[in-house]
C-alpha cells in the first residue's frame, strides 16, 4: 500500500498535472491560435535552435565536470565521462519521476566509480542548493531591471491559471502539502524507534551531510564558481538566442526574456521535466510582451515559442539519457565494498 501511494505521489500526480497542462496548453487557444501557432512551428529559423541546444550541452559538460570539486574532498578520484554519464541518465529520469533523477545520479556514479549513494547524494543536494540561491539571483536581478512588468506578469499568469485563492482560504494543494510533511515527520519518528533501522539512517545521514558541506572543503573553490558561473550563463543565454528563431520575438526586451526564462524553470519544477508547465508559462509572458504589436496572433506565437523551446531540450536530453544508458560502464554491484 505503502509503495503505491509513493508511486501515485511522485509519478501519476505530476504526470497527470503535466498532461492536463498539455490539454489545457491546446484547449486555450482558439482554432485561428492554433494556425499560427503550427505555422510559427513550421516558419522558425532552427539554426538558432541548434545553437541554443549546443550552449545548453556545454552547461551540461562544465557541470559534469564541476562535479569532482565536491567528489575529491571526500577521497574520490572519478572518471569525467562516468560523471557526464550518471547527470544525464539522472535528467531522463527526472522526466519519469521528478526529482528521482538525484538518486538515479547518485546510483550510477556508484556502479561506474565505487563511490557511496549517500556521499555522491550529498553533494547533489549541496548542488541543488547552488543551483537555488542561483535562481533567486536571477530573479533579484530580473525584478531590478523589469520591476513592474514582472509583477503584472505574474499576476497575469496566476489569474489566467486560476491560482488566486480567496483570502483567509486554504487551498487543497497546501492541504496535500503539510499532510505529506506530517506523515514523513511520523514515518521518521517510527523508523527511529527501531535500533537496527536507525544506526543505518544516522549513518546514512553522516555520509550525507559529509556529502553537502564537501563542497566547503574543496581544494578548487575558485574553478568550482566559475563553473557555476559558466553554467548559468549558458542557461540563460541557451534560453535567449532560442528568441532568435522566431522573427516576432525578436524585439522581446531582455527583461521580458529573463521573465519567461524563470517562468519556464518554474514549470520544469512542477511536473515531469516541464511537460505541459514549461510550454504554458513560457508562452503566457511572451504574449504579455506581443499582445501590442501583434493583437490576439500572440497567443499562438508565444506558445509556439515555449513548445519549440522545450520540446528540442527535452528531445536532447532523451537522446543524451539513453545513450549514456549504454555508454556508462557497471564496475561495481550491490555485493562490492565502495572504495573508502
């Protein structure tokens, strides 16, 4: 019982949420909306696309690569195609399950280079930290050079999705929300009760916050910046230049696509790698900014646009995924000791 309500939390809800987000990303618009939209498709300038989805690979490198900066700390010396290999099979893995994609990492990394699930674990989530204070870096600086669209934006989308809840109201996901953190608080308490289960988990939570802060131990803090740096600026731009393809977006202000850029981050955060969310959001700021010059037209184009976006990301990284699926090599098994 236990196994299917995971199942149903981490798989079918978020899938199920993605795919009415594809209906509703169709059922939006009007059959005049979808010519254009099609007809935007079909017009793009794909040079651009390609070259968006080449600065997108070189993030995926330097992460790759930044990833021993956290891994030597902890005494491991670890093969740069095996760590290339584990982050992208852990990214198709995040289109099946979010948020599985870490452990699947994690896993991997295991197999290929002995080290243990719960140290590589650890700094993926010190990564993940990284990654979020990045974010709210950009969102800082989007609302210093778009202030007052940013907020008319966001109240746009909340109203055309429905996600204004009357004041002093609580809204069913909260509810969902604090229940799980409620019966994972008890489940842990449970867990702790038990000796045997409970040496394993403080153990596990040692390798894991050895894991987090080895990040405060690397020898290259300096290479380790830059890279995220380099990361973040190849999203950004990856992101940008995809504008390029599409002659109506191409006066889009730079703070209008900063806007849709974390848009478009916060919908691969809601479901299955942005399936249905990212295409939707993205396309709900673009017609805030082409809804003047081109009239009801941006609605099809802006969406257009976000389909075009995510849908050539989330192709590359299928392909990347399952190639490296069968690239990666299994030098070790449940049965071997990891290296220490």
């Amino acid at each position: 019982m236990k196994k299917w309500i995971g199942i149903l939390l981490k798989t079918v809800l978020p899938l199920g949420l993605g795919v009415y987000l594809v209906w509703y990303f169709f059922d939006r618009m009007s059959a005049t909306d979808k010519d254009i939209f099609f007809e935007a498709i079909r017009k793009a300038d794909y040079t651009w696309i390609v070259v968006s989805l080449f600065l997108s690979f070189l993030s995926l490198l330097s992460r790759a690569y930044r990833w021993k900066y956290v891994l030597e700390p902890l005494g491991y010396q670890t093969k740069f195609w095996n760590r290339y290999h584990a982050l992208m099979i852990g990214y198709i893995v995040n289109l099946t399950i979010p948020r599985a994609g870490e452990a699947s990492r994690a896993v991997m990394l295991y197999r290929s280079d002995g080290v243990p699930f719960s140290k590589s674990f650890g700094t993926i989530l010190a990564e993940r930290a990284v990654d979020l204070v990045m974010l709210m870096g950009v969102v800082l600086f989007t609302t210093s050079i778009g202030y007052d669209d940013f907020w008319k934006i966001k109240y746009q989308v909340e109203t055309q999705l429905g996600g204004n809840t009357p004041s002093g109201e609580t809204s069913w996901t909260g509810i969902i929300f604090y229940s799980i953190v409620a019966l994972g608080f008890i489940g842990l308490i449970i867990a702790f009760s038990i000796q045997k289960i409970r040496q394993r988990l403080i153990q596990f939570i040692k390798d894991l916050f050895a894991g987090v802060f080895a990040i405060f131990r690397s020898k290259n803090p300096l290479s380790y910046s830059a890279h995220t740096l380099f990361i973040w600026l190849m999203y950004i731009s990856y992101f940008s230049i995809a504008f390029l393809s599409l002659d109506e977006a191409k006066n889009v202000p730079f703070a209008g696509i900063m806007i849709a850029f974390i848009a478009g981050s916060l919908g691969i955060s809601f479901t299955n790698g942005g399936i249905g969310a990212f295409p939707l959001l993205v396309g709900l700021v673009l017609n805030f900014y082409l809804h003047d010059e081109y009239g009801d037209a941006a609605t099809g184009i802006g969406a257009a646009l976000g389909m075009i976006i995510w849908s050539s990301q989330t192709l590359m990284m299928i392909l990347l995924g399952a190639l490296s699926f069968v690239l990666i090599p299994n030098n070790f098994s449940s049965k071997d000791e990891p290296v220490q």
